[in-house]
C-alpha cells in the first residue's frame, strides 16, 4: 500500500463522523481520487425504508460524477469499511484502480476492484 492509499483512508476515517446511520449505527467513510489528485468524500446515509440507504462509496462518487468528473477519472477509493457488493459492481464498472480498506485482522488492505468482484456484470 502507498502512502498515497494511506492518506486516502485517513480521509475517509476523518469524515466517517458525519454519516447517518441511526438505524445500524455502522458510520462509513469513502475517500475517492481522481487521476488529477482530486479528492472526494463521501459517508453513508440510511433510510427508514433500508433499500434506499447510500453507502459511503456511491455518495464520493457521485459527488465527483455531479462536479464534473468522468466515469474515466477515477483512480482509487478508501472505505472504512470493506465495500458491499453493489458497491463492488460500481467500482469494477467505473475502473478504478485501487481500493483500501479495513482486513478482519484492522490492517489496512489494498487490492484491485477485478480481486474484490471476479465476475462482475458487463454489458
């Protein structure tokens, strides 16, 4: 993992605080860059009507999406947590490069969205 991958989940750990989950409690953090160095964030937003809750990931990213970056633009993410597996399907189809997050064992794991989903959707 760089040090680069380091800084980014330290991002998203910082704005892990700022989610609403008053349903399970699980606060999650996203940080994307862009292959410019821009830095998005992103944390989770549930409902009481749980489908339409947003996970940390697809908030930064459509943050950047909504400011103008290009599906093309991304180059990695960090999640507080180890990303769902909707979540995983938007990484693999947005080709990201890198994803870091949280291992059972609290280190930090880096890997490819292609390691995280294998057989993902494509049309």
């Amino acid at each position: 993992m760089s040090q680069s991958d380091s800084d980014l989940f330290e991002r998203a750990a910082s704005v892990a605080e700022r989610a609403y989950a008053p349903y399970s409690e699980l606060k999650v953090g996203a940080a994307v860059r862009t292959h410019d160095g821009r830095v998005f964030e992103g944390v989770n937003v549930e409902s009481a009507a749980y489908p339409l809750g947003m996970c940390a990931e697809r908030v930064a990213i459509a943050r950047a999406i909504a400011e103008g970056e290009t599906p093309d633009a991304f180059e990695a993410i960090a999640v507080t947590q180890v990303p769902c597996g909707g979540c995983r399907q938007w990484l693999r189809e947005l080709d990201l490069h890198r994803v870091t997050y949280p291992g059972p064992d609290g280190n930090l794991v880096t890997c490819t969205p292609e390691e995280l989903l294998p057989a993902a959707f494509e049309l």
